[in-house]
C-alpha cells in the first residue's frame, strides 16, 4: 500500500488509473479542477488547479505522497496562444517546486505527450523535437522542465502516451467510435498505420514504471505492440458491433468531405472530418516502444478484448444499442 498522489485523475486515462490504485488498496488523492466521472472517486478528490500554487502545495504537503502521478494538462489542439497551454508549463513546474519539499516522495511520473514530434516523424532520441502545434511546443518544454531537475531526493520518469483509447474516453477517439457506429466510417484506401494503445494497457505500463528501480532519468512512449492499420481497426469494430463490414470509397471524397469540414470549423461547427484529421488518418505514425515492453513486457488486453470492454462501456454510459458484443 502506496501514498499516491493523482494531478488530472478526473480525466480520461486519470479515471482507469484511480480504479487500478484504489483496488490494489493504495491511499490515493486526486488533485484535479474538475469533478470526477465516477462517484466512487469523489472523496479522494480534491477541487485544484494546477495553476494555484498556493492551494497545489497546501494540498499535496498535507497528503505528503510517496508516488506523484502528474497528469494534469490542457490536452486539447484549440489553443492559439502560449498562455492557452500555461498549465502543460507552468503548471509542470510548480508541481516540481512542491516535490522538493516531500520529505517521502520515491518518484513522480510526468506525463508529456507523443505530440512532442510531428505525425510521421520518428525522434532520432528522446531530446529530439519536431513539434507541430501549441500543445506539442507546451509540452516539450514541460519535458525540458524536467529534464532540469538536479539533487533530487526522488527519482523521475517521463511518459508520452500514444493514441490511448478505451473506457471514458473522450475527443478524438470517442468520435471515431462514433462514427464506426453510425456507419458514416469508410475506408478510403489510404489509411495509415499508427501505435494505439488501450488504456488497460497504459494503466499497467505507468504501474510498472512507478515499480521499477531502474527507469529514472529515462522516457517511455506508452502504447501497444503492433501498431494498427486503421481502417482495419474500424472493420473490426464494426464487426463487433453486429454492423458488417464497413463499405468503401474514393480517396477524393473524403478530401471533398475534409474541405467542407475546414469550412464548417470555421463557422464553429463541428463535423467529423477536417483536412487536419485526414492528414492525421492518412500518416502512418509508428513510436518506439522497445524501451517501456523491456520494463514492462507484453500487455495484458489485446486489441480484440479492448474493444469489447470498450462497446460495453459505451452501451452502460453512452446509450450504444448493441445487442451484445460477440464473444
């Protein structure tokens, strides 16, 4: 039995991985602006934004962890300026000013992001940059924040989670499940294969890290082995959901379709396909994940398995009328 502290655990991977903590019997606290999804979270919870350093350090010093899990983030691609991502910098280093004052603090995960790098750019190592927008700037230089931290008492570890997707999952994964749903999924013939992991997978990764004695100073993409053909994934789905096989078409239909998807967003309408989600569906995006299946080995859920832990999710909290998933 740990004391773990949780930034962000109201969020999406935060949520499997307050369930994974809690029933391994560990005291956990979640620091997070937002109310949890599931109310057998809300008395570990505390109502703070990273950003408030006076409350963040009355918080955390109170709870005197020995883990720190940091999570919190301004995740989505929205933002147009810097201080729209304060809390992927800022944020990351007032968590590192209050973690020099545990005296039992073991090690923190810091949470970065695969966006460090563009789609379809490969890091040469973990201190190559190619980032494409705001998000990916901020959260290179949260990384840089840690990458500064010297005569520490506790050990850190970076992560950058892949495409995660599974149970309270949210945009853009959630819309793509949606739209297998609606049957408004197509393959187009120049999909793209891409590291996705289920986040089961990613919850068991991050708990081995946190177990490990020899990963401090070190990075590890979080994601699963093999990387996924995308429309194939969408077939598979679609077969699950008792739909068929998803039907066909036209590579310059979805370009027409992203075209007045553009224009849409620009009205603030919201469509499921613009001309920088097809650019992301159609580069093929495979991270190393050598190093964490080293620490870790193999992952626990296949894919198979994880969509159908998924569906039911989405039948008991999101309405999905599916007979049952098969198998």
């Amino acid at each position: 039995m740990r004391r773990i502290l949780i930034t962000g655990g109201s969020g999406f991977i935060g949520t499997n991985m307050m369930d994974a903590l809690l029933k391994d019997g560990n005291i956990v606290l979640n620091l997070d602006r937002d109310k949890p999804f599931k109310d057998q979270h809300l008395s570990h919870w505390r109502k703070v934004d990273i950003l408030d350093y006076q409350n963040l350090e009355s918080e955390i010093l109170k709870f005197n962890p020995e883990i720190v899990l940091h999570l919190a983030a301004v995740t989505d691609l929205d933002g147009k300026t810097e201080q729209y991502y304060s809390a992927n910098v800022e944020g990351t280093q007032y968590l590192i000013d209050v973690c020099n004052k545990l005296p039992l603090l073991e090690k923190v995960i810091f949470t970065s992001s695969m966006y460090v790098c563009k789609p379809g750019y490969i890091p040469k190592d973990y201190d190559d940059y190619k980032p494409h927008t705001l998000y990916g700037e901020s959260k290179v230089k949260g990384e840089q924040l840690v990458k500064k931290i010297s005569n520490s008492n506790y050990s850190w570890v970076i992560v950058r989670p892949t495409s995660i997707w599974g149970p309270w999952f949210k945009i853009p994964y959630i819309d793509f499940f949606n739209i297998v749903y609606q049957g408004k999924y197509f393959d187009f013939g120049n999909t793209c294969t891409k590291t996705y992991g289920f986040v089961e997978n990613t919850v068991f990764q991050i708990q081995r890290l946190i177990a490990s004695d020899t990963v401090h100073g070190k990075t590890f993409y979080l994601g699963d082995i093999p990387p996924i053909q995308i429309s194939e994934w969408a077939n598979e789905i679609s077969v699950e959901m008792g739909k068929g096989n998803i039907k066909k078409i036209p590579f310059f239909v979805m370009r027409m379709a992203a075209w007045g998807g553009d224009i849409l967003s620009k009205l603030k309408i919201r469509f499921p396909i613009t001309s920088f989600r097809l650019s992301n569906m159609t580069t093929n995006n495979i991270l190393p994940l050598d190093d964490i299946y080293r620490i870790t080995g193999p992952a626990p859920v296949s894919r198979l398995d994880g969509v159908k832990k998924t569906l039911q999710w989405l039948i008991d909290y999101k309405g999905y009328k599916i007979r049952t998933p098969r198998g």
